[in-house]
C-alpha cells in the first residue's frame, strides 16, 4: 500500500499559508496521550490493529507490530497507523506497538471471541424506578464524553444515563433521577453519580464537562448539582431530604450548585453556588422554567494557556454565561456575560441548542460561538447579528482560500433560513433565506470536486459550496445529522442512526457504507450516537452506540484500510473541545480547527510532498 502522509504543526504554520487559530502550543496546557493501540476483528480470519500517530513522534517514525511475542511485520512501518494482521484464532491475544525511533511501546489486549467490528463495553444499568404520580420508567445509555481519569493516556467514557420519561423543558412530568457513570474501556465501573431527584432529566438540564482543568493529567468532571446528589463515593451534597419538585415534575425554587467530581473516584471535591442563578423566573420569558432551565457549557482556553469550564443559561431571551478555572484546590470565578447588562442587550434571544469553541480572532485565546452572537475571551461581547436562535452550528476553516474560522448556522425565526459567516467578525459570506423554521443544517468536506467544505440545511436548496453556489439540488439520502471520518480518503461520510453513508457525486445519491445492527440512536428524532470523535486508533473517527437492550456499549472501529497517516485530531484544541462539548443539548459532530480533505493533495506541507490521488 503507498503512504500519503500528511503533517500538520499546530504551532507556526497552517494549510496552504492561511492564518489559523494562533495557539502558542508552548504553553497550551492539553493532555498527555498515549498511543490509543485498538485491536478489531475485521472478519474470522483478519484482526485491524490501529494506532496513534502523535505530534511529538519523530517525521520518520515507523513502527513494528507484536502478536504476543512474535512479530508480524516483514518490513518496518512507514504508511498509515494501521495494519491488518491475518488471525483466525479465537483465543485472546496481546497486540504491541513499538515505536522504532521513539523506543515506546503500547499494547492492547484482544479479548477472546472478539466480535467482528467493535468493541464491546459492558454496563451496569440502573434499576428501573417509578414517580410520585405512579409512572414506570427504565434507564437507556445516553450520552457521553471521554477523559483520561487515571493519567496513563488512554480515555475512559463518561455515560450519561436517562429514565425513559425525560421530558423536553416544554413538558410537564415528573422524570427519574439522571445518573452519570464512569467505565474502562473493559467495562469496568469506575464509579456511580447519582444526580438525585432535584436535577430533572433531559437534554437540556445536565451538560456535564469532562476535561482535564487543573494540568494535572487526570481529568475532572464538572456539572450541575443539587441537595441530593450523591458523588462516586456515596456522599450526598446538600440536604439529602430535600425535595424541590412541583406538581408538574419541575424545579422551580431551592438551591443549585456547580461541583467538580474528581474524575478517577468521582468524589465531589468542590460545589459552590451555581452561576447563571435563577433568579426571577419571569426574567427568562416564563413562569414554569421552559426558558430559564435551558443550560448549555462548555470548555475553552479563554487565558490561552489554562483550559475554564463555562456554564451557560439561556438562550430565547436573557443569556449569561459564567467561566470558572479549576485549580485543584477551589474553582475560582473568571467572568460573567450577561445579556441585561448595559450595551448587551442584542445579544439576548441568539443562543442555540449548542455552542462551538475555538480562537476565531488569532488572539490565542478561545472564544465562544453562541449562536448567533459569539462572546470573546475576556467575557466580553466580541459581536451579534441578531439572526436569533438556532438548533445547529458548524465552526471550522471551511474555505482553504480565505482566512480564519467560519460558521454554519441555521435560524428558527421563518426569516433567516441558513447563514455562512466569517467567525470572527459576524460577516455574512452567504445566506439562503427562508419563511420556516430551519430546524437542521450539515457541514462537510464530501464532494472533492467543489472548494472547501459543502454545506446544506433542511431549507439550502441542496448542497452548497463556499460561494454559496448550488451543487446539487436534489440528494437522495442527504442527511441534517452528524459527519464522521471513516473509510479512510480525505472525505467525510455522513452519520445518522445507526448508519454510515457515502455521498457519491457522481450519481448525486448518499450510498450506505456501513450500518450497525443490534443498536440503537439517541434523543428521538436527533438520532445520535452515545459519542462520535476520534477515541482510540489512527486519525479515523469511532463511533459510540448503545446496544438494543440498554446492556452495553458497543464502539464501532473502522477495519478499512487508508493510505494517509495523520496526527490525531485530538492534538487540535478546537477538535477536542468539539468533542467535551458533544453532549451539549443538541448533539453536533466533532470539527478541526484547519481545512481537512482533499484539497491537501498536491500540496507541500512542511517539506512534504502529498500526492494526488
């Protein structure tokens, strides 16, 4: 197999000599990765082993690959991150990977029987529960995030778990109680928190952050709490008697606190008063908490060094977010935004069911994407449209030919339709009006015939390029939902349910490439995956899905081989942030904070040569 490997410095230059988001990686504090070794059974007879390939590894690193004791390679590898190993045993096996420049080695243990395609995660479900008004409910898997708890490079998986009567801030009823687990990638719990019966479920209410915030190797967890909430280690926060909840199910009085969960044990080791407070409920449009219980977070590099936690309420009217740094000691206030303070009032009403993250000024510090408006680093107002709120936003360097960030938003207001923006100034490139609610709109690179990356909404007219030119009208299987790298070229694929589409430009249809029987989607309509990123392996994206039953957690792999070799997406901050923030309300897809697809072939990048294919 020929090699196109391709390099990219997060530091000093970027794609094609445009100026990217300006990081000074020197001081950046991120986490320490390992090399995410993965073993998946392809078929009976083929075992994929996939591995990392790290910034810090030398240009010219090639690596060696072990079955227990023996090697498998003839030649040193060169090329992809990726080998196929040709196994039919059934037994378990030990894959090490050694690096043969940088002398490390990483190994990953094939359990026996291996299913073909992913890896299996068992879990250990809650108990089924009822509520005051006599309502059944049973516990799903639904999302989740990753964090290095333990320190040794590898993630584990955060899961959210829902009782199957969460309610949508519009509904009244009481929910069950929200638990939120820890697991090795063995299925090994960790730890349990249990939220308690004063945090209603839903994909509004818990937005639960999971980041290494103090540097210290070992990621914490951040969320909101209230009396009741019992940590990892069975201690209860506030009155353990406490109940808050109305007639209607809802929480409308009583305290809300902001902990931070230590992320191996789960303990709470700090909870302060929860900022955006309630307050008058009436200032957020209602009286029965639709509007001001609408929570988003997120993280982002506001200092350009230090990651802080930022945790948002409101979105249709009055917006505040409030940014927090974690020492390891104290969380400490750094700033609150707040739309009823002097000269912010155009920014209340532009929020969106999520938020993006990234430097979209060159400042080296992050700014927030909300919506319609975006917040600066300094908790500042950086500008507004006014274009109002919004159900998804895509932030990445879409066009190879202009400078900086830009984003793809879409608007509920049956008079702005969908919007292509420059990032950091608000400045509209291109807009597709329109008379109804734009309820979706989809970023990606799939069409290698057209500049940068495509977009498309429910209401776009079809795909559209940069330039905000048609591309086609009409695309038979074209969905609003996630994106994901996976067969292994520089496109993207399209990921709704539980399957994985090719959009073939030629014919001008999506073509499935993939579908994962036996499991299900999240959040109903929004037909999600528990995760969707780049978690273990070579530059490809996995995929996380809950199994049919509720029982475990399966993450699919891709066992195609690809002909590039690619740092992982993971070493990008706004990446990385992409994927903290997934579970944010309304699931987005993980994005880059630099131009990724076939554009790249042909170029010169650092010293490299890529050849087109």
């Amino acid at each position: 197999m020929k090699c196109i490997t391709l390099f990219f410095s997060f530091c000093l230059i970027a794609i094609f000599s445009i100026a990217q988001p300006n990081y000074d990686f020197s001081k950046l504090k991120r986490e320490r990765l390992g090399r995410g070794v993965i073993a998946i059974r392809e078929n009976p007879s083929t075992v994929a082993v996939s591995w990392r390939y790290l910034s810090s590894d030398p240009m010219n690193e090639s690596f060696d690959i072990y079955r227990n004791d023996e090697k498998i390679n003839k030649h040193p590898l060169k090329d992809a991150t990726f080998f196929q190993d040709t196994y039919a045993g059934t037994e378990s096996v030990l894959y090490t990977v050694k690096a043969r420049e940088g002398k490390t080695e990483s190994s990953y243990q094939l359990p026996a029987n291996a299913p073909l395609g992913y890896l299996n995660i068992p879990l250990n479900r809650p108990e089924d529960g009822t509520t005051p008004s006599g309502q059944n409910y049973f516990y799903a898997p639904n999302d989740a995030s990753i964090g290095d708890v333990d320190g040794d490079g590898e993630y584990e998986i955060i899961l959210k778990w829902d009782p199957s009567n969460a309610h949508d801030n519009s509904h009244d009823g009481y929910t069950g109680e929200v638990y939120v687990d820890c697991y090795k990638l063995s299925g090994k719990l960790l730890w349990r928190i249990n939220l308690g019966r004063n945090i209603r479920a839903g994909a509004h209410y818990t937005q639960f952050m999971v980041f290494d915030f103090d540097g210290d190797g070992k990621a914490e967890v951040v969320m909101k709490t209230a009396d009741g909430t019992v940590d990892g280690t069975g201690k209860v926060i506030g009155d353990a008697q406490a109940d808050y909840r109305n007639e209607q199910g809802r929480i409308l009085t009583g305290p809300e606190y902001l902990t931070v969960f230590n992320g191996l044990t789960g303990e709470a080791m700090q909870t302060i008063d929860y900022v955006p407070v309630r307050g008058d409920l009436m200032g957020w449009g209602d009286s029965r908490g639709n509007r001001s219980d609408r929570f988003l977070a997120c993280v982002a590099y506001l200092d350009g060094i230090h990651p802080s936690v930022v945790m948002c309420r409101g979105y249709y009217t009055r917006t505040v977010l409030a940014a927090f740094d974690w020492d390891g000691k104290e969380l400490k206030q750094r700033w609150v935004f707040d739309s009823n303070n002097p000269g912010c009032k155009d920014y209340a009403g532009q929020g969106n069911h999520n938020l993006r993250v990234g430097d979209v000024d060159g400042d080296g510090c992050d700014e927030i994407i909300y919506g319609s408006c975006a917040i600066d680093h300094n908790g500042k107002g950086l500008y507004t449209t006014e274009m109002g709120h919004g159900d998804a936003i895509h932030l990445t360097h879409f066009d190879p030919s202009r400078k900086g960030l830009q984003v793809w938003d879409c608007h509920e207001n049956k008079r702005d339709g969908s919007t292509y923006r420059d990032a950091a100034t608000g400045e509209v490139l291109f807009q597709i009006k329109d008379n109804t609610d734009v309820g979706r709109c989809m970023a990606a690179d799939i069409d290698p015939t057209q500049p940068g990356v495509e977009m498309w909404s429910v209401a776009s007219g079809g795909i559209r390029n940069v330039k905000g030119e048609v591309v086609k009208d009409r695309v038979r299987g074209l969905s609003c939902n996630m994106a994901v790298w996976w067969d292994g070229d520089l496109l993207r694929e399209l990921l709704d349910r539980n399957m994985v589409s090719k959009y073939n430009w030629e014919k001008g249809v999506c073509e499935r490439i993939a579908i994962f029987e036996g499991t299900l989607s999240n959040n109903g309509t929004k037909a999600n995956p528990c995760l969707q990123g780049d978690i273990v392996g070579d530059w490809r994206e996995e995929i996380l899905m809950r199994t049919a039953d509720n029982t475990a957690l399966r993450l699919y792999v891709s066992t195609i081989p690809t002909d590039y070799r690619f740092h992982t997406f993971l070493e990008d901050p706004i990446y990385r942030i992409s994927i903290a923030t997934q579970n944010v309300a309304y699931n987005q897809p993980t994005q880059p904070g630099f131009y990724f697809g076939p554009e790249l072939q042909g170029t010169v990048f650092r010293g490299y040569k890529i050849p087109k294919k």
